[in-house]
C-alpha cells in the first residue's frame, strides 16, 4: 500500500469517527485526492482580490477603532489644508463641515487653528499612521500581480460595481469592504 493510500485510509477513518458514516459514505466525503479540484488562475485572482478586500476592512476598521479612541480622549479628527496657492480649509474630517478657510497662505492658516483649537486637542487625518496588516499571500499569484490587483481595487476609477461582478460578491458587500 503507497504512502497517500494509506494516507486516504487514515482520512477515511478519522470522517468516520468524527461523523459516524459508513466507510463508504466516508470515502467519498473525504474525496479522491488525485482527483481534488485545482482551481484555474482566474479563480486564483479572484480569491486574492477577496483576501485583499478583507485586509482593507481590517485595516480600516483598526484605523476607525484609533479615531475612536482619539476622539473619546477629547480630541477632534480634521481634514483639509492647502487648497491654492494661498487659500486653504479646515474640515471637520467626521462630518466635513466646514470650520474655517481664508486665502491668506501658511501663515493664516496656522493663526487660524491656533486660534480656534488653543488647547491643541485637534488631529489631522494624515497624521494618523496606522500600520496596515501584511498583503495577503495566495498560492500561484506573484508578488508584482499581488501589487496591480492591491492598485486595482484602491483606484478610485475603479467601481464597486466592477469588482463586485469580477470576483462574484455583492456591490454592497464590496464597498463595505473598500
């Protein structure tokens, strides 16, 4: 007896024991590994693409845990800055509300948060440097086809839809995942 017959024998076993069938029922629950499915690279990509959209949800739901925790402490998450050559914003990054803007240059814009945030509580969105958690890694996907696919779905020209319909999920549950 070969080594993956034996090994097959084992497999059958252990179902059996675990689900009480018949050695019969067992066998071809636990399945032929010469005849396993192998999916095709479409089907590869489409799972890496999934993998990814699952490392963005968890990425940004630890980005939104840390705003959380800033905000719970106090502090305000805002958003804007330069907008031209001299005039810039200030936006309230949770509800984009407007709290300042004025066209006179670094200078202005400094006095004006200094002014209106004087106990320095407020946090710009781009200094909150979350570390995102490792790219996935699927079997058969190269590194440099791994980074198109992560430049792919981050691309704003790229819709939900259009993801959604390549990798099979819903139009709703990839922009969940965005």
């Amino acid at each position: 007896m070969s080594k993956s017959s034996r090994a097959r024998t084992r497999a059958v076993r252990q179902r059996m024991s675990e689900s009480g069938a018949s050695y019969a029922r067992a066998a071809r629950e636990v399945g032929d590994p010469r005849q396993q499915f192998v999916p095709n690279r479409t089907d590869l990509v489409r799972a890496h693409i999934r993998a990814l959209l699952s490392g963005q949800a968890q990425d940004t739901q630890q980005r939104d845990a840390e705003i959380q925790a800033l905000e719970a402490e106090g502090h305000r998450i805002v958003d804007g800055g330069q907008t031209g050559l001299d005039s810039w914003e200030i936006l309230d990054w949770r509800t984009g509300e407007q709290l300042a803007h004025g066209d006179d240059g670094l200078e202005g814009y400094d006095a004006t948060a200094d002014r209106l945030d004087p106990d320095d509580t407020w946090i710009h969105i781009d200094q909150l440097e979350s570390e995102p958690g490792p790219r996935p890694v699927t079997a058969g996907i190269p590194d440099s086809l791994s980074e198109a696919l992560d430049d792919w779905i981050s691309m704003r020209s790229t819709t939900d839809e259009e993801i959604a319909e390549f990798i099979g999920w819903s139009v709703d549950r990839v922009r969940d995942h965005r």
